[in-house]
C-alpha cells in the first residue's frame, strides 16, 4: 500500500518519501524538511498516534492520520494526538489527494484583512504596519501575519487551528455549526466527521483558555467576544 501510494502521488506531481515504520519515519522527519504528512496509526515499532505526538513537540506540519477504523478510537486518538485530518482505509487515491490538497491550502492561508476590524497591538508586540488586529479580551490575533497571543504570549497554532480561530474571529459571538465549519475551514464539499471540528476546538481550548470558544449545546460553537 505504501508504493502504490507513493506512485500515485508521485503520478501528480508530488515528491514523496516514504518509511517502512514509526521510528525510520520519525529519523526521516528529523532529518529533512517536509510540506506535509500522512501517517498510518498501524505502523510498526513506534504507531501512527505515537509518531504524531513526536512530531507536534517540535513542528506544526500538516499531518494526515490514515486508520482502517472510521468510527473507532483510532480517529479520535490520532486527532487528540495532534493530526489535522484523517481518512479511511481502503481509500481512493482522489479522495487522498484532495484531502492533501487542502491541507496545504491551510498551510499557505493568508486571509485579507476583515474590514473595520480594530487595529490594535498584541500585548507587547507592536503590529506590523497595515496589519489588523483582532482583540477578544486577552485575545489578540494579527490577520496580516498571521500571529496569536494570549495576554501579549505568542501562541503556536497549526494551520488548522490558525484556520479555525479565523474562522471563528471573522464572525464574534455568531453560532457556527458543525456542517458549516468542516466546509469553510476543512474544505468538505460533502458531509465530513464532526469529530475533527470537536477535537479541534478542543485543542484551540487547551492553547487560547478553556472559556475563550463556547459551546452551543445541538448546533456548534462561537467565539466570544
């Protein structure tokens, strides 16, 4: 499965490297600079969910979790573990590539700036000149570079979690739904796992304050102000 992959990748346009098990895989990620990740929870030696949580000590590339178990804990371990996306074994290779291919858009996002957002700095770092900064309380997030701070702190975000929190930022104290944040931040053209939008904003939690993004009990989240 892992050739195959690599050759339909490869077919477009994509420069693979691949690892027969966890622990060559995180050697290899060690030492050379990657774009993006597709991780298999099965791997042998050290499994998919341990070598993601390696990789989110030191670095926020995107990482694509693949489980033969849609509706198993696999999911929702490999997305505690710090993965942005999953799929399903067996899956077809457009499905992986279109998934790639938004997780890449993510990596490279660069919104414009809300109009008549409020120009503020972050704390203690001056905002860079023509950026817009959107304060929420101890909340500060720099649209043009793409920075957050907590009480004037930097705050590392993946791009998932960056594209969510801008997601919920353009529109403060507005319920957004489920549905609607898997096709906005997610690109789902089709129905996706609610999961990732939950775990995700459990993330966002833990790194901004357990209060800053609220429940709405049957039809999503919101931002407050």
């Amino acid at each position: 499965m892992r050739r195959s992959f690599t050759v339909a990748l490869e077919r477009y346009g994509y420069r693979v490297k691949s690892a027969a098990d966890g622990l060559a895989g995180l050697e290899l990620f060690r030492d050379e600079s990657f774009d993006l990740l597709i991780l298999d929870v099965m791997l042998p030696g050290l499994d998919g969910i341990g070598l993601c949580r390696r990789v989110r000590e030191t670095s926020l590339v995107p990482v694509l979790m693949m489980s033969a178990r849609g509706d198993g804990l696999d999911v929702v371990a490999g997305l505690e573990a710090g993965a942005d996306d999953y799929v399903v074994k067996p899956v077809d290779t457009y499905v992986l590539v279109a998934r790639i291919r938004s997780l890449l858009r993510r990596a490279t996002y660069a919104p414009a700036p809300a109009p008549g957002s409020e120009r503020q700095p972050a704390g203690d770092e001056p905002p860079r000149p023509g950026a817009e900064v959107l304060v929420f309380g101890d909340l500060a997030i720099d649209t043009g570079g793409l920075e957050v701070f907590v009480s004037g702190s930097p705050v590392a975000l993946t791009p998932t979690e960056l594209k969510l929190l801008l997601a919920f930022a353009a529109r403060p104290g507005i319920v957004l739904e489920r549905h609607t944040l898997l096709r906005d931040v997610w690109d789902y053209g089709w129905d996706g796992d609610s999961r990732v939008v939950d775990l995700c904003v459990q993330r966002l939690r833990g790194k901004l304050g357990r209060d800053r993004i609220e429940t709405v009990r049957g039809f999503g989240y919101k931002l407050r102000r």
